[in-house]
C-alpha cells in the first residue's frame, strides 16, 4: 500500500512537471490547424452531398435526405466510442491520430466511388463504405480534438483564476470560429469545383487537405499537455451503480464525512482537485458507505462493493448535467433541413449573381457561417463588454444564459424558413409551375439569406455554450466523453430529423402530402412550422432545467496548506455569483 501510494503520487507530481513547460497558447497553431483542415475535408464533402446522393446516383429526394441524416447521425454518435477509447486506455492525442487515419480512408473511398462509372452497384458500394470509414473516423476526431485544445489551459486555469478562465472561454469561441472560417473555405471552393469542374476533384481537394491535417497536428507533439487516460469512466460509473444498489437498505449517515475518501486512489483521476460532496441524488451516497467485506486483505476497496466520494460525485454531475445536455437535441434537428430541403428549395429559384454565374445551391450555407463567425468576432470585442456592464460578471453572462438566448434565436430562424417558403411557393403557383418542379420559379435565392443568418448567429450562442458547459460541469477524467455528448446531441437531433420527415411523409401521405420530389406541390412550410412549435417546447423544457440545475463543487490546492475545499463552480443554482465567476 505504501509503495502504491509513493508511485501514484510520483507519477502526478512528474504529469504537472511536464505540464508546466507544455501547453499555452503555443500549441494552438498545431491544433487549430489540424482542426481547419478536418473541417475543410469534413464540410468540403459533406455541405453538398444532397446533390450528389440525388443529381449523380440518383436517389429520390426523400430517401436522399434520410440517408443524409441517417449519416450525420451515425457520425456524430461514433464519438461515444471514440471518448471511451481516449478516456480509458489510448488518450487524446493517439486517438485523434487514429480517427483522423479512418477519415483519410474514407476520403479517399469517396473519391473512388465519384470515379466508378454512375449509378453502378459498385459506386454504391464504395460510397457506404466511404461514409462508414468517415463515421468511424468522426468518432476518434470529435470527441477529443475540443478537449485536447482545452487541457492546454487547464495547469494556467488552475493557477490563474479569473483571467485564465476567461483564456479557456476565448478558446471555445475561437475553436468554433476557425471551425466556421474552414466550412466556409469549403462552401466557396469545394462547391464551385463540384458543381462545375467534377466530383473527382470535388472530392478529392478535402481529401488533400485531411492528410495534411494529420501531418501538421503530428508536428505538434512535443509541445502538447497528454494527460494520461485515467481508465474506463464507464466502468467506475457502473462499479458506483453497483455498489449503490447493493447497499440500497443501508441508512446515509448525516455527516457526510463518514463516508469512503481515498486521495491517493483518486490521484489520476482528479489532477485538479476532487469533488466534494453534494446533498441531491443521495441514493448513490450508498456506494461510498464503508461495510465489512468491503476492503480485500491487500488493504484496496473492492470498487465494485465501495467507491469514493470523488467517484459518486462523477456519476452524480453526469445524471444533473443530462436534461439541460438534451435541450440541445433538436437545435440539430432544426438546423439538419438547411442541408436537405432548403438546398432543394434554392435549386428551384433564381440563383444568378450575373448574367453567365449561379451561385451553387450548396454555397447558401455560407451565409450560416459568415453570420456565425461575425456572431464570434463580436463576442468577445463587443456583446462581453455591454454584457458585463449590466450583470457585473467578467463573462457578460453565464454559459446557461448564452445557451438560453442561441435556442431563442434559433427559433425565430425556422420560423424564418416556413415564412419564405411560404413565398416561394406562392410565386411558383402565382407563375403556373406547381407541376414544374425543374422549372426555376422567379424568386431571389437570397430570399433564403435570413433563415442561413439566424441559424448561424444561433449557433455562435448555443453551440459554443453547450460545448462549454459540458466541458466545465463534467468530471475532470470524462471530458471526452462531455465532448462526445455534444456530438451525440447532434446525432440525436439529425435522427430526430429522419423521424420528423418520415413522419410527416406517412402522416400526410394520400391528402396534401407535406415532403414530396416535387417541393412545389408540397407543404415544406407546414414541415418547418411543425419544428418551430417543437422549438418553443424546448425552450420552455431548456429554462425549467436551467432552474433547478446545481454546479458541481470541487477542492482545489492552496498554497500555505494541503489542500482546501471551496467552490470552483458553486453549488449556488443558477445563474447566481457562483455561476457568474464560473465563465
């Protein structure tokens, strides 16, 4: 026992070592780099594959769209898989690598099957193939590549206090900014060369550029913070689940300092101090009370019979973060249709910028990005500043409130959708082309300019608050898993989005059927009023959730003495003083 101690105490004290000349603002030439070029590959790829899956195969426009968001789904749940590998046994930094190797596979796949000759069961092959190797490799990607950013800060926050927190929130906002400024570069170029040099090259430009994302992050290595994976979090999750209903008939002793702490057993996995007890969800307390049998003769706890108080407080600030993690579900399903309808809405009208240029279909969503990036670009520099003059707070406001106001505003876009497309179908009946659906009805793409706007301006507020929030109030050791609970979000949403459209489909089907090829005698707008109503929902559910959520407590080290305990996020609910120091 004591040589176990001695080494586990060795090996945090050589971790923070390393830290201190590893890190910082130096690395994130390396990371945000990485992160253009996979999100140059991801976007270059992705934006325009309605048209591919319906104008190269073809495939009809439903079952399209389906396949579309049956993919994004998959992609944005394979994270599940690549957070528990990195926060078990692999890392970030070598399970960045190895989803970055499955993306380069399938890149190059997707090029193979634009080659083969059209509409070939071998092309359809190739290209499911593709998109497998593509989910796979998301699912190492995603998870990790937010969180290995963030863990550059984390030694600086530690020590830093209010102004190293605030370096962290840039972070975020930066993060998604370079990610926007990549989708963009995407939208302008790769887009144009599909719709009119080829699909070859349309695909294989991102696929160029995914190799040299894995070569630049590569060349970053010796400046990273690798912290080392702490083991499965799944399995301590399970071992206090476990252990809580084996003891379910025990009585919660009152002082909260009877139960079960073990430092040293906790040392790997709470690097910036352990979390203290809190009073909600005190049937899992049970796991953490000490019962004969519960220590082996070696002088170990039997995790499966007895857990610490760190441990119980992990699972704890999982189950409390869950309901306000889930409002972000359908923010994903009401920004899927902007790369499925409303792409198909802005084939059907006017798209020339001059006599001899259209602007593709696909490069509409640049307007998403533009309004996002100039949302980040005014954040910090202009909304913080305002902000903070009215709430006090060094952040303007919290992450809750900033979250609260994307879902707000994201509501207004997909109301924004069901008004024009209520226009546009106006002007296709007004000109004799309901029957028409190739004909181009003569109404302004740039029509479609507000709803892109509104959803990227949403997006500047809620995503980069979600990823946020899930990265500060989850367990030091699951902040990949936090990460891929952003992702899963999305994947829940686009198949949210799959259930929506088929549903409306069959609902509707054989009476003015709402989703059909022909956009022009469909009611796509009933469609978008249907999610705005579901918008205003979760915005009612979000704000329920956001009352009663409780931050999670957590010790951190004080200089004149071992240790102390305090409030790194206060247990104050929402909003409070505590809240507010937080971001």
């Amino acid at each position: 026992m004591p040589t176990t101690t001695v080494e586990r105490e060795d090996g945090v004290a050589e971790e923070q070592k390393n830290r201190t000349k590893q890190g910082g603002y130096r690395t994130m030439p390396f990371i945000l780099a990485n992160e253009i070029c996979d999100r140059f590959a991801t976007a270059g790829f992705g934006a325009n594959l309605i048209t591919y899956l319906t104008q190269q195969l073809p495939l009809p426009l439903v079952e399209a769209s389906n396949t579309l968001t049956n993919f994004s789904g998959t992609s944005s749940l394979t994270p599940i898989l690549g957070a528990l590998a990195a926060d078990a046994f692999a890392g970030r930094f070598w399970t960045i690598i190895a989803g970055s190797v499955f993306y380069q596979v399938g890149m190059v796949a997707l090029v193979a099957s634009a080659l083969l000759p059209r509409a070939t069961g071998w092309q359809l092959a190739v290209l499911y193939l593709a998109l497998l190797c593509t989910a796979l490799g998301s699912g190492g990607i995603r998870p990790c590549v937010v969180a290995f950013g963030a863990d550059q800060f984390d030694d600086q926050q530690q020590k830093g206090g209010g102004e190293a927190a605030g370096r962290k929130r840039r972070y975020f906002n930066l993060y998604f900014f370079t990610m926007g400024f990549a989708v963009l570069l995407a939208l302008t170029v790769v887009v144009y060369i599909q719709e009119n040099v080829g699909w070859g090259w349309g695909f294989g430009i991102p696929a160029i550029a995914m190799f040299v994302s894995i070569v630049v992050f590569l060349a970053g290595y010796p400046l990273y913070v690798r912290l080392k994976p702490g083991g499965s979090p799944f399995t301590r999750l399970a071992q206090v689940v476990a252990a809580a209903f084996n003891k379910r008939r025990a009585a919660v002793p009152e002082d909260p300092g009877m139960l079960f702490q073990d430092k040293e057993l906790d040392a790997l996995i709470s690097t910036n101090g352990r979390l203290l007890h809190t009073n909600q969800l005190t049937f899992f307390d049970r796991a953490a009370i000490v019962t004969p049998g519960d220590i082996t003769g070696s002088g170990e706890p039997d995790l499966w019979r007895l857990s610490t108080v760190h441990r119980v407080e992990e699972l704890k600030s999982i189950v409390r973060l869950l309901p306000i993690w889930s409002a972000g579900i359908l923010l994903a399903t009401a920004a899927s249709h902007n790369n499925t309808f409303t792409i198909q809405q802005a084939r059907t009208m006017d798209r020339h910028l001059t006599p001899r240029f259209q602007i593709p279909p696909a490069t509409m969503s640049i307007f998403t990005t533009l309004a996002m990036l100039v949302s980040l670009a005014l954040y910090d520099r202009a909304f913080v500043p305002l902000a903070r003059r009215v709430t006090g707070l060094r952040s303007g406001i919290t992450y809750f409130q900033r979250m609260a106001i994307g879902l707000g505003i994201s509501i207004l876009g997909v109301a924004s959708a069901a008004l024009v497309e209520v226009k546009r179908r106006g002007a296709a009946a007004g000109h004799g082309l309901l029957d028409a659906p190739a004909a181009v009805v003569p109404i302004s793409v740039f029509w479609l300019v507000p709803q892109y706007a509104i959803h990227g301006v949403a997006e500047a507020f809620s995503s980069v608050a979600h990823m946020e929030f899930l990265y500060d109030q989850a367990p030091e050791s699951m902040r990949s898993s936090a990460a891929a609970l952003f992702w899963l979000s999305s994947s829940l949403g686009n198949y949210m989005g799959t259930v929506l459209v088929t549903a409306g489909q069959r609902a509707t089907r054989g009476g003015g059927e709402w989703l059909q090829d022909n956009i022009n005698r469909g009611r796509l707008d009933c469609y978008y009023w249907l999610v705005t109503t579901l918008m205003v929902l979760n915005l009612g559910y979000y704000l329920l959730c956001f009352h009663f959520y409780t931050m999670k407590p957590l010790e951190v080290a004080d200089e004149d003495s071992d240790e102390k305990e305090c409030e790194l996020s206060s247990v104050h609910k929402n909003g409070g003083a505590g809240a507010g120091g937080l971001v």
